[in-house]
C-alpha cells in the first residue's frame, strides 16, 4: 500500500529535484558543492539541477575529449582545472553540443540549448571568479549565441472552438481512444478549457488541489514559476467546464497520497505534465486544420487574445506570471505594432473638404 504524503505537488516536486541533485552532486567534483550551496538562495531546485546537468556535460565533455583529463575520474578533478581552458576551449565546447553521443544515445543542441549551457557554465566559472578561487574566467569570453526568434504559434478563435468540439465529440478518434473518451472527455474538457481560458503553465494546472478552486470569486490559486502563489480568476465557462468535471470528480476515489488532487489520470493518481501534453496532442491531431499545438500555445493563444482585447502589455504579463513586461512584450510585439499601424490615422490634423 502506498504511504500517504502529506507534501502538495509542489513541495512532492521540489523533494524530488532535491534527492536528484544530490546523484548529480555524486558525479561531480566535490568543489562543485560549493557553488550550489552559494546559489541556493536565489534559484530554485529545479533551476539548480538544470545547472547540475549542464555542468555535468562539460565535465563529461573534458574527459573525453582531454588526454590529461581523461587519466582521471571526473570526481577527482581540482578546482584549479579549471583555469587550464581557454576561451578556444570553451568554443569548442560550444561546437560540440550541436551534435554528440553518449552512451549510445545521440544528443543534439539548437542555439537555445547552447545559449543554456554556455550561461550555465558563464555562472559556474564566475562564481569561483568572483570568490577569487581562480584567476582566470574563460567562460565570460565566449559570447552567447544568438537567437533567431520564433514564429509564435497560436490559434485562432475558430481552432479553439474546433478543438473544444474535438474534445466534446471524440470524432476521428480511433476505436480504442473513444472507448477512454467516455471516461475522460469531461476531465478533458476542464483541462483545455482551463488552459485556454486562463493561460496558466501545464505545471500549474496539475499541480491544482480540489481546495485551490474557489467558485465564490471564481479564482484559483497556483504556484508560479520561482515558489510564489498567485490567484488567477476564471470567466463563466471554465466555470462552466469545472463543475461539471467536479461532479463527477467527487464519486472517484482516489490512491493513497492523491485524495486532494483536482485532475486525476485513469489510475486515480494526480494527472502528470506528460499525460497533460499527450492529450493535447491527441486531440490536435485529429483536426487537420488546428496548427501543431502544445500545452504552452494554449498558454500564447490566451495571451494573444487577452492582449488583443484589452491592449494592456502589464496586464497580460501579471496574469501570466512574468517577471519581466520585456519578456511578454517580446512575444507580442506584432500584435503592439498591428495597434500602433492602427492608431496611424485615427487623429486628424485638418479636416478634409469637399471641393
């Protein structure tokens, strides 16, 4: 019988990002410790464990590929190896992330992930630097590659509307799947719909507990990105979609440690950010005219139609949880320039008359 935990999915997330560094931690150079512990009290868990596995690579890179590293185990290698790269070094690095194996498995990076690693690797070098641990800083020498920007996907308000039906009618589903959709369509449909109508994380839509809903003021309360809890509000039809689901949510019966989860899977445990994402993909699929959509274009999709509704950039990144307006700003800059097009002859300087 599984044992009942107390934690909520965040904390389960947070213990889990915790117990794997520390196997990470075990692979690497015990002076690497240090440097987690002087970041620990701006990065979260999971940041830090993206920076574990990132430095882990470099390390696994240099033993490899350096006849004196190679000699050694890579948990014996001195702080003072370190200043032994060059800003050459560190480029070559770069290089070769595009394209690697290991283990018999082939990894590839795009600028976003050689953009990644190389901050990661500019943070681990400077932390040493700034301490005066090492003379030397490399690292900061190679310049971050650049990033060509994306085409941000969204769809519009006849897809969405298309893809809600799709869950609703479970038309062009195979056998099998239609046979689950009688059973998951209504819990379906709250995801989506909450998603669509609300533009919080995949993250932060499983990590929702029944007592995270409040029909009172048609809020929920979630745990953004960095540890802080916000309340976001949710119009009629989300709330439409959550009752509905929530009746039927309260005659299942749910395994030990996942009684207080909003959104079970078929086994009666709190649905998984994967799960999240495969049914999206199911359901997208089937409709030939939707884009290839993820969870996160449902999130741009909101954003995108909030922006467009309210033309306030502050709004649409405080409900969607940035930091930065930059960043929101960023990712709606065409739609900013469609409202500036449009402002273009809205003041008249002298009228016009008729000769």
């Amino acid at each position: 019988m599984e044992a009942k935990n107390n934690n909520n999915y965040h904390d389960q997330q947070n213990i889990g990002n915790v117990q794997k560094m520390r196997e990470v931690l075990d692979t690497l150079p015990p002076f690497c410790k240090q440097f987690f512990r002087g970041i620990s009290e701006y990065t979260s868990a999971r940041t830090r464990l993206a920076y574990a596995y990132d430095i882990r690579v470099f390390f696994e890179y240099i033993h490899d590929t350096n006849s004196y590293c190679a000699k050694m185990d890579i948990k014996d290698f001195p702080l003072s190896l370190l200043e032994q790269f060059t800003r050459e070094d560190i480029e070559e690095y770069i290089e070769y992330l595009s394209y690697y194996e290991k283990d018999g498995k082939i990894y590839t990076n795009d600028e976003r992930g050689k953009k990644r690693k190389l901050a990661s690797l500019r943070s681990f070098y400077n932390y040493y630097y700034q301490a005066e641990l090492i003379q030397k800083n490399p690292a900061v020498l190679v310049p971050l590659p650049k990033l060509h920007e994306k085409e941000i996907i969204r769809l519009d308000a006849d897809e969405v509307a298309t893809l809600l039906d799709q869950v609703e009618d479970g038309i062009g589903l195979s056998k099998t799947q239609q046979r689950f959709h009688q059973v998951t369509k209504t819990r379906d449909l709250a995801i989506l719909t909450l998603l669509l109508g609300t533009g919080i994380r995949v993250s932060e839509c499983v990590g929702l507990d029944i007592g995270d809903v409040d029909f009172k003021n048609n809020g929920i309360k979630i745990r953004r990105k960095g540890g802080y809890e916000a309340v976001i509000y949710f119009g009629e039809e989300v709330e439409n979609a959550l009752q509905n689901y929530l009746e039927q949510r309260h005659h299942i019966i749910p395994q030990s440690g996942h009684e207080n989860a909003l959104f079970l899977s078929m086994q009666n445990r709190r649905i998984s950010v994967r799960a999240v994402e495969n049914m999206v993909k199911k359901y997208s699929s089937t409709v030939t005219s939707l884009k290839k959509i993820t969870p996160h274009k449902l999130r741009s999709t909101y954003g995108t139609s909030l922006y467009r509704e309210t033309g306030d950039i502050y709004l649409v990144a405080d409900v969607l949880g940035h930091k930065d307006v930059n960043t929101t700003r960023k990712h709606y800059a065409a739609l900013e320039d469609d409202r500036r097009r449009y402002a273009a002859d809205k003041v008249k300087l002298r009228e016009k008359h008729n000769p």
